[in-house]
C-alpha cells in the first residue's frame, strides 16, 4: 500500500468497541482521501435526514494521500459529519501535525459512531488503540486539555480536542489541534462534545511510503521550487500572514464593515498585516512540512488584552475588526485567543458578534435582552466580553452560541444575519467581488471562501486577473476552483500551495505518491465528483436552490463607500448559468447523465 | 496625488503614503519615475526584470485594478489616489 495506509478506525462510542477495516481502495482511488473519502463514506453510511447532535451522526477524522509525505505543504486532514449549524455536509480542515501523525500510526481515517454515556478520549499508538476515560477533563479549555492527554499519554502525542464550546455544543464550536490550529467551520466541535468525546491523542513511528520513488521525487521538488519562487508563496505570506489582505480588500472597496452595512473600513490599516507584523509577530509559524508558513506567533503587550498565541489569520482580524468596527488589533487578537482556548470558529464567532451588535444598534435588542452589555459597534471590550460568553454559554452569550442566524431569527430578523445555509460568511462583500457572492451561494457547506477562493483571480491576480466586478466569466471561475479545491483538499495538500502550482504539479504529486496514473483532467473530474457527490447528499438532507442565496442587503443595498460604492451583488444573473455549466436542471438537482458520467449514477 | 504603499514597499518608502506631484500621466510613468526615485529595492516588487510591470503586483487607480483596463497606459490625476501593492496573498 502506498501513500494510503490502507487502514480506517472505527470506534464505536455507545458500546466502546474498536475495530480496524482496510479502506475501500475503489472509492479511494475515486474520491482521493481525506475530504472526498470521507464524503464518499458518509453518503454511504449516513441518512442526510437524521439529526446532526444525534448519535445517529458520524464523525469522520480523514488524512489524505498526501498527507504526511516529504512533498511540501501536505499536513491537513478533514473532520467530515452532518453540520449542526447548516443541516449540510460539513468538511473542515485543518493544518499542523495532527493528520501526519495519524498516518504515521498507520491510519487514514477514523471514524467515530454512537455516543459515549460518559467522557472518553481515544489513544492511538501505532497498532494501540483505546478508550480512556476523559471525566477529569472535561469541562478544560484546549491548552489545558492539550497538556493533560500529553501528560496522560506522549508528551510528543499530537492532540485534537474541544473546548467548552463544543461541551456545550456550540453550533459553531471548532476542533482544535495542537492547541492553536482549528476544524473550525460548521460546528464540527459541537458534534464531537454531542457524542461525549473530548479529544484524541496520536502517536506514531511508522512511515508514509510512496509508489514511484522517483517520480515522487521529481514531482516534490518541481512543487517545492515553484512554491519558493513565487512571490506570495516564497516570501509574501510568511512575511505579512494572511492579514496583509486587510488593506488590499479595504482599498478595492470589498472589505465588509459592520456586519455588511459597508465595504469599506477607514481605519482598517491599523488591523492589516502589516501592523501585526511591526507590533505582535513573535516569528512565523508553519504546519508539517511547510515552505510557507503563514502562521502567526503573537504576543499582545497591553495589559488589557495581554496574552500569547496565533493568529490571527485574515479572516479573523477581519471578523473581530472591521466587522466589528472595531480598530484595536490587541484586542482582535485577544479575542482570537480566546477562540482558539474555548474552541470557537472565529469566523463565525466574530461575524455573530457583528450581528448582534447591529440588531443593538437598531434597537432590535435591548440592554435588557443583552443583560445590560452596550452591543455597540467598535466597542472591543464588550467584543472581547462577549467571545468569553458565547465560549460558555454564559448570559446573552447563551443565545449567540449557535451563530448569527439563529440569533437573528430568534429576534424575528433573520436577515439581519449575514450568512448562507446558516453559516457566516467570510472576509469579502459579494457586492466588490461578484464570483466569489456566487461561491458563497453554491458552496455545499454554506458560506464559506476556502472551497471555490476566487478572490486569487478576482483581487489578486493569481494565476490571472479577471475584473472584480463584472460577473462574465464568473460562473466557469467558480466552478473551476469549486473542483479543483475539492480534489486538493482530498490529497491533503494546503490551498495556499496553489499560490505556486495547481492541478498539473498536484495530479504529478497525486500520481508518484499513489502509484496511480492520475492526469490533470483525471484530478479535476474526482474534484467534480466530490463536489456534485456533497451536493446530492444536501439535496437528500431537504437543501435545495431555495438555500443557494445570499442575504438581502447584499442585493439590495449598495455599498455606501469605498471604491466598490454603488454596488450590488449579481448572483441572479450568474446562478443560472453556474446550474447550466455543472451540468444541473433549472432547480440545481444534477442531471442523470452528468452523476452517470462521474460514476455517481 | 496620493500615493499609499504596503507591505514591504513601506520599508523602502519609510511612509505609508504622501501627497505627490508628478508630471507623469499614466500609471507606467508614475511606477518608472518612483522605481528611480526608490531604487531597486523598490522596483523588484513592482517590476518583472525585463523592466516591465509585474502581473501579480497591484496597483489600484482610485481603488480600480489597472490591470483590469489598459494598465500602464491607465490615465492618471492630480487628484487621485494610488495604491501600491507588491505581490501578496492570502485567504
């Protein structure tokens, strides 16, 4: 066997039993790994209809083929279920160690069923695998769970484990690994405290090994070379992070401000990149077998907000600044602390902040509702206040626990919340960027960038430039990064290796290791596979083109300033022809010959 | 003019932005005339080293990429406000 190991996990929490099962070689060659695979097994196993906090869920902990292997930028792995938050598939990845780990003990997937009667963590050493007890955990926050499972089990044991927010299940509770590295989106976390598991420690000695040494070879060193010779991928990111984006939206006029109200932040330069790096960088920080390094190791000084830590990453600074309103970047990154400590999405956790702190504003909420908290926007101590809050379902803190949609629906102003299937979107205004307002719209597991990043061709001009807001063009755009995602996060490769090669080195990797012949087209049709595979499985679940929509300011209200002023999202316009061109009828439900032409019929 | 600047231009710079007056009128000559006025630790993130202008730097004319019109030639203004990304990325 190679770059698979070959062997899947499977727990059985209700009656603690473990079993090990060789993986389907047929549906790994089909689906790749780790997000796809574990898709793939889900659809299989798992009724789309059953309650996501039920034991009736699965949770599905997936390394790609790639994942662990010398090739640069290739340590992530998936925790696949039903989402809490949205009723859809969820898939979040996650970098750092953990996923190399699990494959180095001989693993590319573990698979929890069931509901443990009383906290557990599970141990794996290599072919030791059991069941602990977790009763005197329970109830820590991440770094003090982390030091206990070590101290339990290896101090060189790799971690995952919840927070108090997925204890109390938290519709946007994350996993966390090794501390400060997050499953973050969907409410993964909030699963994974419904079936009383609190964490899993992983130890391994064994090795990833490879079918065609050489072309592997050649293959790793042509990526690694093209990933260091890019500006971004060589120097950029580890530099500047990912919040350097912060200016560059803001400037483009497609920074979203104070829950959507704008896309454009004056002050937004005092939250970028490049004050993180002139006042909080402690050094850069990269996941297993990383050239890149886009982490951030930080430390606040302020006694205020004091701490040390990572992050924050664009998303987060974003969230908990501009969104906000709020231009303390000490306090941005204290509350991505506590994020990342009480395991909380960020994105999610910000952004349902946001909202609420515009239902405030137009009196929609009360001090009274708010327990006597001024929700303003820009207020960072009550921003800060309030992430501890929701960590513990503590006061108000309670009802914005489950997300912004939840909150605003529970006020009778869902639109207030600025979300797709109930997830919160991310750092860039449709109204700016067209194609990426239709991503958001489409993508199976609601509003999310990672899984079709436009942005690269739409800002940044990666590989190439495409006007922002024109919407020719913009559905085939989606659609091509929409596959080509699905495929690279099922190899267990980092999307920020695209910022240097795409699917022809990935295919050339994909192929060395596995032994397999996979051409660029072979790649990109398992990425449509995948795609249209997650999409099926929503349908089941009762989504449909009802849900592929974006929320009514987005619409409706133009941007008030910046350079995107005027602008209005023209997802109407796309949506048709993005059904067209995947190969779907009027209502989105893909057609027979197309599941039948990727071997889903 | 005001011209911003980001990421590692700052250290070449030692400003964040400042009000400039050129006789420059089109984007390519205002970039030629500041890869002069900044030397080579300047231009090596704005220019290919043919001399022409990098694809993956952005350089916004009142918030409009140039590379989405016609780019060096873009008309430029007094009044106007640049700004001047090296190529950087994130997500």
């Amino acid at each position: 066997m190679n770059a698979w190991t070959g062997k899947v996990i499977r727990v059985n929490l209700t009656s603690g039993t473990i079993t090990k099962e060789p993986l389907d070689m047929k549906a790994a060659r089909a689906f790749i790994g780790a997000r796809g695979l574990a898709a793939k097994m889900l659809f299989d196993e798992v009724d789309p209809n059953i309650d996501a906090l039920s034991p009736e869920n699965k949770l599905f902990f997936a390394a790609g083929p790639l994942t662990g292997t010398f090739a640069p930028n290739v340590g992530r792995y998936d925790v696949v279920c039903k989402s809490p938050l949205t009723g859809a598939i969820a898939a979040s990845n996650s970098g750092g160690s953990f996923g190399p780990e699990l494959k180095y003990a001989g693993y590319d997937m573990v698979i929890f069923e069931g509901k443990a009667p009383t906290p557990v963590y599970l141990w794996i050493k290599n072919d030791q695998v059991e069941l602990r007890d977790a009763s005197a955990i329970w109830g820590k926050e991440v770094p003090e769970t982390t030091d206990m499972l070590r101290a339990e089990t290896d101090e060189d044991a790799k971690v995952a484990c919840i927070g108090p927010a997925g204890e109390r299940l938290s519709l946007i509770a994350s996993v966390m690994n090794e501390m400060g590295r997050a499953a973050g989106r969907s409410g993964v976390g909030a699963v994974m405290g419904s079936k009383n598991l609190k964490g899993i420690a992983v130890v391994g000695t064994g090795a990833v090994t490879v079918g065609n040494k050489e072309a592997f070879d050649l293959a790793a060193k042509d990526a690694s070379a093209k990933i260091k010779a890019h500006p971004v991928g060589g120097a950029g990111l580890k530099a500047f992070g990912t919040d350097v984006l912060v200016n560059i939206l803001n400037s483009v006029g497609s920074l979203p401000t104070r829950n959507f109200n704008d896309g454009y932040f004056p002050t937004a330069d005092k939250t970028g990149g490049e004050a993180l790096a002139a006042n909080n960088l402690l050094r850069p920080r990269g996941c297993h077998s990383c050239i890149i390094e886009c982490g951030r190791a930080t430390k606040v000084t302020n006694p205020k907000f004091a701490g040390e830590g990572e992050g924050p990453e664009y998303e987060s600074a974003w969230g908990f600044g501009a969104d906000c309103g709020i231009d303390n970047l000490d306090a941005i990154i204290k509350a991505n602390y506590l994020c990342n400590d009480l395991g909380l999405d960020t994105i999610s956790t910000a952004t349902t902040i946001a909202c609420a702190m515009d239902l405030y504003e137009n009196g929609i909420i009360t001090l009274k509702d708010t327990g006597g908290i001024p929700l303003n926007f820009g207020n960072a101590e009550v921003m800060v206040e309030m992430v501890k809050l929701m960590g513990y379902r503590q006061g108000f803190g309670d009802k914005m626990a489950d997300g912004s949609y939840r909150l605003a629906d529970a006020y009778g102003h869902p639109e207030y919340s600025m979300s797709c299937k109930k997830q919160e979107m991310p750092a860039y205004d449709p109204r700016g960027v067209q194609g990426i307002g239709l991503h958001y719209a489409t993508s199976n597991r609601g509003g999310c960038h990672v899984r079709g990043y436009t942005i690269a061709v739409e800002v940044l001009g990666n590989p190439v430039k495409m006007d922002q807001h024109t919407i020719d063009g913009k559905p085939e755009l989606v659609i091509t990064f929409q596959n080509l995602t699905a495929a690279l996060d099922s190899t267990g490769a980092c999307l920020f290796a695209t910022f240097g090669i795409g699917g022809d080195e990935l295919a050339a990797l994909l192929s060395g290791a596995t032994g397999i012949q996979y051409t660029t087209a072979d790649f990109m049709e398992a990425g449509d596979r995948i795609w249209n595979l997650e999409r099926m499985w929503n349908l089941t679940a009762g989504l449909s083109s009802n849900d592929d929509v974006l929320p009514e300011r987005l619409l409706k209200e133009p941007i008030k300033s910046g350079a995107s002023k005027g602008e209005v999202s023209r997802l109407n316009e796309m949506l048709p022809v993005y059904y067209t061109l995947r190969g779907w009828d009027g209502n989105g439900v893909p057609l027979p010959e197309k599941l039948q032409s990727l071997g889903l019929a | 003019m005001r011209i911003k600047y980001f990421a590692y231009l700052r250290d070449v710079t030692r400003v964040a932005e400042e009000h400039y007056i050129t006789t420059a009128a089109t984007a390519g000559a205002l970039l030629d005339e500041l890869c002069r006025r900044y030397g080579p630790p300047f231009a090596k993130w704005v220019l290919k080293p043919d001399g022409s202008l990098s694809e993956i730097a952005i350089i916004l004319v009142n918030g409009r990429d140039i590379r989405d019109g016609v780019w060096a030639e873009t008309p430029i203004a007094p009044g106007d406000d640049i700004c001047i990304f090296p190529p950087v990325a994130g997500g």
